[in-house]
C-alpha cells in the first residue's frame, strides 16, 4: 500500500499507476462531494470525472501542507462550482411552489432518523441555486460573502437563498419522518 | 440537532461508490490528455507530429525533381508572349512580356521574345490582344499601364535578355483595372475590379489617404474633387506593377427650405417657402397638394390643411442632385385657439374686457386668437391661486383689472377649457405676463 506522499509523487510525475490507485482510494469521498452538488448520479460522475481529471494535470500545486484530503474536497467543490456556472441558464427555474413559507415546525431532528442516501435525495431534489447555497454554507462552511462572490449574486440573495433552502429541507424532512411513522 | 448540523455531520465525510465503469472511462481521457501534453520521455502527439511532417516534406522534395524529367516541355509550351508599350498617358493597355522560361531555356530565343508589340490607343475600351478582348467588358472602362522596372527594362533592346537572366526568370505581373464609372457626385460610390493578370496581392490607393488591399473593393468618395486611383500589383515572384485612373468628383448641392409662417392659419394665410440652399441652379417644389413650383422662392395657398409633403429638390450646374422633404407640413386643424403671453393692461380704468380692433393693436386686453369655437371657459388666477377672472364668452378677454382696482404686473396663469365645431374638446394652459405702461 502506497502513502499519500508516495501517491502524490507519483502522479506529479504523471505515473499511471500512482493515478489509478489515487482513484481507487479516493472516487468514493470525492463522489460523496459531488452527489450533493448534482441532482442525479450521472450528473454527479461528470463531476467527478472533471474532478479527477483536474487534480490530476494540477496535483504539482498542491502544496503538502495542509490535509490532501482537504485539498481534494475543495477542487471537487470547485469543480462542482464551475460547472453550476455552465448551467447557469437553469438557475432561475425555481417552481413556484418551493417558494412557499414555511410554518415553524420541528426544528430538532435526530442523527440517525435519517439514512444518508435519503438526505441525499432530498439535497438532489433540491433547485440547483438552493442546493449550491446550501452545500457551500451549511457543509463546506463558507461565509455568505464568500458565497456571494463565488456564485456572483447578492450577498442577501445567498442568505435568503440558504433561508429558504432550509425551509424547503425541513419541509422534506418532515414529510420523510410522517411516513416513516406511519409504519 | 439543526438542518446544518445533520447534513454536515451525515453528509460532510460520505462515500458513494461510483460507477465501475469510471474508472477506466477516467483513465482513458487522461492518457488521451497525456498524450497530448509535451513529455520527451515518452511517444505522443509532438513525436508523432514530427513524423509527418518529415515525412510530407521529404514527399515534396522528392517529387518536383521527377516531375521535371518527367515534362521538360511542358512548360515552354504554356508561355503567352505578347508586348506593350507604355505610353505619355494613362488609358493605354498593356500587357507585359512573359519571357522567363525562354531565358532558362535557351538564350538565343529570348532575344527573339522582345517587340512584338500590341498596342492600340484607346476609346473609352479599348483591347489589343485577342484573349483580352473578353476580359475587357462592355460599358466600363479599362485603364491600363505598366510601369514596372522590368518591363521597362525590356524595351531596351538585347539589354532585357540579360536582366532577365540576372533575375533568374522572373514572372511579371501587369496591372489593370476597372471602375464602375470615372465621375460622378459626392458621395460618390465606386465599385474597383482588379483586372491583373496572375497577382500575388495587390494595394490600391485612392487619393484621399485611403487605401485598400481587397482585389476588387469598393470605396465612397465623400469630398468633391480629383482622385488619382493608383493599384500596384504585386506578383508571386516580388514583381510589381501599378496602374492609375483619375476620378471626378462632383461637388453635391444642398437642399434646405423653411416654411413661413410656422403656424399658419389656412386658407387664409398665404404660405412663404425660404430657400436656404447651396450650389443648386436648379429647383422643383412639390407642394403636397398636386402643385409644383420652379421659383427660386415661391409662395402658396393651400386650400385646407392636410398631411401634405412639401419637397425641394435641387439641381447643380453639373447634374447632382439633392432633397429635402417636410412632411406633413399643415397638419394643424382649421380650428384653433391660441392665447399671446404678455399684454399691457390700460392704466385708464376697467373696459369690460371687450376688445376690437383697436385694444387689440396696443394688446391692452388679454385674449386669443381663434376658429370654430362653440364652448369655452376661460380662468386666470394669480400667482396665489385666487382667481382673478374668468369669463365663458370667447368675445370677452381679460383687461386686467380685478374687482376694480388694476392687477400688479407680474405673471398670471390661465387655463382654457372648451370644445371645437367639430365636437373634439381642449383643454390649455400658460401663463401670461401683465405689463403696465
């Protein structure tokens, strides 16, 4: 088994070998990113292909301080970014009905109430704006000014953004948790 | 635990297996990728690159040589050799002698390409050559000349063969060309048709800074005056030749009018044409109404109003023409109301308002001029809002004075109210100013 070290080595020196293997070890984080920036599996490969494709020709950039991990999340985010960017003329179809308020309800919910791949359907179902803000404030941890700058909107569109994407998770959520009740 | 916690603690760490088929999809783009990208150490792109190309020019090299074995005559055989020669002038066509191929060959034969001259002095077409003569079209107008070095040179007897041998066989090129017309009134619009034999690339120059390299362009003379056109051709070999004509510009004429008066009343009024225009000899008025004039400043009556066009076009000495059109010039209505904006109120004591013609030469009552009133209502307010008269008979104007005593002189506003014969309502508004003598 190689080490991170020896991994990056090898594919600054664009060994084959050393790329797969970085492949192999790293596909499933690195898709787990992007399934929460697509609205659907094939969406989410292309992602990660570009992903791969660019940690690949830049993998000489990265620095060695710092967490690799970390510096693979983020070109994955940023790829994810660019390519929101590409299919920016979706943006606004937003349906009406996400745009309605929502009731305070249950603002607790339970960790292990909820599979990951049911969170991920309701991130996928998400509108691409909504999701975009909240992946990157909610999970990566980005500032709404940040987000702003990065998605080129308002800052308080990123904020109301995030607010309502909110809303409309919780929305999900609980509908989610009514049915499993039910059983 | 929140929305944000659950999805970062759920979310933040997943893993989702993709596709097994990625993997190698991935792979592939990148060593197509890699195979691209500038690596010495291993076969890609550029090695195969290499390859070609010395392949193709190995290939290129290789293959003119047998050609000539192969056809030594061919060559020879397709050589035109006619002559010309240039003239004082300009309008004399040209064509150039081909004579190099003959030097290669054989210097005893190129001695015998000299003078065979062709030559015609020309009409407004002129060809001299038989193959030309399909070239040279119908109704435009050919210019040719040649002032290259090396058909210059040619005319100097046994000294040309050896020029042209010190040239190793150069390829001489002619210039010629035509133009949509010669003269013609600013702006003036030419279409240029490079007529030259085989040519490399050429340039035109139009005489007023202008230039072009296009081989048939266009170009717009704006000023008036003389262009001299000069194209100089450039052939494969570094040859060159140029030819000129020279444009006439004639200077365009300018048409410009004004209507008087500029609120007319009609028919009663009869209408006065001022004529502002420039180097024009010759005018034409069309009034709109199916009459027309040839005066330099005629005068009209117009029976109605109307939407009419009133046009002017002028003419100069040499034939350019120039418009200008008013369009519709009385669209005004036969009813009216208009109201002046001073009036000297009479220190004589109120007069009712009533004015004739009198009170209406010193304007000492204010009121307006009109047609085709049926209903009216006019009031007049100060500047504090306090209506200072008001009056519903259109024959009764404002003398200035309220409750007795004369207004003080400043502004004063009025507003109209009312309806034309013609049932269509008004309503205006203005300001007058009371002046006191």
């Amino acid at each position: 088994m190689m080490s991170d070290q020896q991994i990056i080595d090898g594919c600054a020196n664009h060994e084959r070998k050393a790329q797969q293997i970085l492949y192999d070890k790293y596909s499933h984080f690195l898709l787990g990113v992007c399934m929460r920036y697509a609205t659907d599996k094939p969406e989410a490969e292309d992602i990660l292909q570009d992903s791969f494709l660019k940690i690949f020709s830049n993998i000489k950039d990265f620095s060695g301080t710092g967490s690799f991990i970390g510096w693979l999340r983020k070109v994955a985010v940023n790829t994810a970014i660019t390519h929101y960017h590409k299919n920016l003329k979706y943006r606004y179809h937003v349906d009406i009905e996400d745009y309605v308020s929502v009731e305070a309800g249950v603002t607790s919910f339970e960790e292990d109430y909820f599979t990951s791949d049911e969170l991920y359907q309701v991130l996928n179902e998400l509108p691409t704006g909504y999701r975009m803000v909240f992946n990157l404030y909610a999970v990566e941890g980005y500032k709404h000014k940040e987000i702003a700058e990065i998605l080129g909107v308002d800052t308080n569109t990123s904020k109301s953004q995030y607010s309502r994407a909110k809303a409309v998770i919780r929305e999900k959520l609980e509908k989610l948790g009514k049915l499993r009740s039910s059983y | 635990m929140s929305i944000r916690e659950l999805f970062r603690h759920k979310l933040g760490n997943a893993e989702i297996a993709p596709d097994p088929l990625l993997g190698s999809k991935l792979m592939r783009k990148q060593a197509r990728k890699e195979f691209i990208r500038f690596n010495p150490v291993r076969f890609n792109a550029y090695y195969l690159g290499g390859i070609l190309v010395a392949t193709i020019s190995a290939g290129i090299i290789l293959s003119p040589q047998s050609k000539k074995q192969d056809h030594p005559s061919s060559l020879n055989q397709s050589i035109s050799v006619s002559n010309v020669v240039s003239s004082e002038s300009k309008q004399i066509s040209a064509v150039q002698p081909e004579s190099q191929e003959q030097n290669s060959t054989n210097q005893n034969t190129s001695e015998s390409t000299q003078k065979k001259p062709a030559l015609e002095i020309k009409g407004p077409s002129v060809s001299n050559s038989p193959q030309r003569t399909t070239e040279e079209v119908k109704k435009n107008i050919v210019y040719t000349s040649i002032t290259d070095s090396i058909s210059k040179s040619s005319f100097q007897g046994g000294q040309s063969a050896e020029m042209n041998k010190l040239k190793g066989g150069f390829k001489s090129v002619d210039a010629s060309f035509e133009i949509s017309a010669t003269k013609g009134c600013a702006p003036l619009h030419l279409n240029f048709y490079n007529k030259s034999g085989s040519l490399d690339s050429c340039r035109w120059v139009f005489g007023d800074e202008g230039y072009s390299i296009e081989k048939n362009p266009d170009w717009i003379f704006d000023v008036e005056g003389e262009y001299k056109v000069v194209l100089t051709v450039f052939g494969p070999d570094g040859s060159q030749a140029t030819s000129s004509a020279v444009i006439t510009v004639f200077p365009k004429p300018l048409a410009r009018f004004e209507i008087a008066p500029e609120k007319p009343v009609l028919p009663k009024d009869e209408i006065r044409f001022f004529n502002y225009s420039t180097n024009a000899v010759h005018f034409n008025w069309d009034f709109g109404d199916g009459n027309s004039s040839d005066l330099f400043e005629p005068r009209h009556r117009f029976d109605k109003f109307g939407n009419y066009n009133v046009r002017l076009k002028v003419s100069s000495d040499l034939g350019c023409t120039d418009s200008m059109i008013v369009m519709n010039a009385f669209f005004g209505s036969e009813y009216f109301i208009d109201f002046p904006n001073a009036f000297f109120a009479s220190n004589q004591g109120p007069t009712g308002g009533f004015y004739s013609a009198k009170s209406d030469e010193s304007s000492q009552v204010f009121h307006p001029v009109f047609s085709g009133i049926t209903e009216y209502q006019l009031r007049i307010f100060s500047k504090l809002g306090i209506v200072v008269f008001e009056t519903s008979d259109v024959n009764v104007g404002w003398d200035g004075y309220f409750k007795g005593q004369l207004c003080d002189p400043g502004v004063y506003i009025w507003k109209v109210r009312g309806s034309f014969r013609s049932g269509e309502p008004f309503i205006k508004m203005g300001n007058v100013t009371l002046l006191r003598n």
